[in-house]
C-alpha cells in the first residue's frame, strides 16, 4: 500500500493479477470519500482489512469493517461500502472468478456443491487473516521472486481455511433466499439480455406479474430493484469484455449503455475505477493502476 504522504488521504485503487493464475484479480484500496451503493458482483471477493475503518451493508445488515476482520461476499449478494474513519479504509480483496473458485475446490476434495456460499459476510478469524496476508505478500512480488506454486499454495490454504470454517455445506446459490419464481425467471432473463432496453411492462409479462408487484418483489428477494439489478448485470459484463481488451467504445454499445460517459460513470461507482483505468492492466499480469 502507498505511503500516508503518498496518499494524502485521496481514494485510491490498484488492481493485478497474477501470472498463471487465470481468474484472479487483487485489489488494493484506500477509499476516503468514495462510497459504494448497493451492487453485487459476478465473482467472489474476499477481503482482509488492514487499517482505517469502513462498513458495508449486507444481508440485512451494517459490517463493521474493523482491522484485522475479513469480508466474505459471494457471487449475486448485495452489499454497500465506505470509510468511517477519517483516515479511511485499508483493505486488500481477493477477487476469485466461480471457474477459478470450482478448481480450487475440487484441488481440496470438496464434496459439496461448487457454488459455495459463506455463513457470514464479515468474520473475525486470526488464522484465515494471517493466512490472507502471506497470500497478499506472495501475489505482489514479481514472477521471478515467488513460484507459481508457493502462490497457490497459499491461495489453497485460505480455501482450506474457508472451507472448514466458514462455508455454508452444502449450500447453492441458486436456492439463496428461496427467490419466488418469477423473480428468478425476470433475473435469468436480464442476466442473459442485459444490453436490451427493456419496459418494466415487458419484463413483467415474461414473467406474469403485474408491473407494480414485480418492482416489490424483486426488491424483496434480490435487495435491490430490477433497473438497478440490470446495470449492475452490464458492469460485470463491462469488466469482462474490457478484461478481453474489447475498447472501451464498444464495450458501452454491447454492453446497453447510453455511451461511454454513461457506462463510466456507472463502472467507477460500483468498481471505484474508470473503465479506462481498469482497462490499463491489459494482457500483462503485472500490470497496474492507480486512481485519485
């Protein structure tokens, strides 16, 4: 993390990845102003908080982000985010895509469904917090310093410790809430034509629901109503075509969004960089960026 005069108490976000390890990302954050409204993400993100102070809402409920506790949020769960001290929130998160996350399960032998959810979306867990901060270290130095196998050795190890510890047996995501029906199928659909335009009249007939009962049951069961559910669809896609080095450009049309201002404002809310900024990592592993 860079250094108080550095920083300057401006947020901050730097994302990398890591040679060989195909669907990972780390992201290292200091947000002083930037505050998160509630969004999901297609991916699962496991964060250990470092110093500083943050909260977030999830399930229901306002985390206490202190030093030393992790956040555990997995694919399709809504949460918020932002800094309650005046020097910020610290942390750095582990974004592990679910193709990545499978891998690592079956490496352990798990026999329980792959798409894992956590019991808890904030733990205090000294184990799992050394054993994310030694992974953190290791994903930061350079190829030629570590092994690809010491990084997933260590990645392995917090699995380990997340599987015995804080994974909900046998648990699909797919039940999470027991979702009513139509309100899955208006989700599956925006899921898979999330670039079209659709009327809330229209999204309510696919799904046989008066429009004003859609609105309320979808809040209900997804946290968050249909439009804000639909643009946070887009951005993930947004991050995938961008992680495919499609242009920027292209990715606001493909993606539904007006233009490329709009999908720029949209991506920093929910992911705290540009589209441009995210798009600097390229193909290179190595790669990185910083905003402020």
């Amino acid at each position: 993390m860079p250094s108080s005069r550095e920083m300057n108490k401006r947020d901050f976000a730097q994302y990398s990845r890591c040679f060989g390890l195909d669907g990972l990302e780390v992201m290292s954050a200091w947000w002083v102003e930037h505050s998160f409204a509630p969004h999901m993400h297609d991916r699962y993100a496991v964060s250990l908080n470092y110093a500083g102070r943050g909260a977030f809402d999830c399930r229901s409920e306002v985390r206490d982000a202190a030093p030393g506790t992790c956040n555990l949020i997995a694919p399709g769960e809504v949460h918020t985010g932002h800094a309650t001290s005046g020097d910020g929130w610290i942390y750095r998160n582990l974004y592990i895509e679910t193709p990545l996350m499978t891998t690592l399960l079956r490496s352990l032998d798990w026999q329980g469904s792959v798409d894992v959810r956590f019991k808890f979306p904030l733990v205090r867990d000294t184990i799992l917090a050394r054993r994310l901060a030694h992974v953190f270290v290791s994903l930061r130095k350079s190829s030629s310093s570590n092994s690809l196998l010491q990084n997933e050795s260590l990645l392995l190890s917090v699995l380990a410790r997340l599987i015995t510890h804080h994974v909900v047996p046998g648990h699909d995501l797919r039940n999470v809430g027991r979702e009513h029906a139509a309100v899955r199928r208006a989700k599956d659909w925006l899921d898979a034509n999330s670039e079209q335009n659709v009327s809330l009249h229209s999204l309510a007939r696919l799904v046989s629901l008066s429009p004003y009962y859609l609105v309320r049951a979808f809040h209900k069961h997804a946290g968050i109503p249909p439009h804000k559910y639909q643009t946070i669809v887009r951005i993930n896609r947004a991050r995938k075509l961008l992680t495919s080095g499609a242009v920027i450009s292209e990715v606001a049309y493909r993606t539904g969004f007006c233009d490329q201002s709009h999908l720029n404002r949209c991506f920093k809310r929910m992911l705290g960089v540009t589209p441009g900024e995210y798009a600097a990592l390229g193909p290179n592993p190595s790669a990185s960026h910083r905003t402020s």
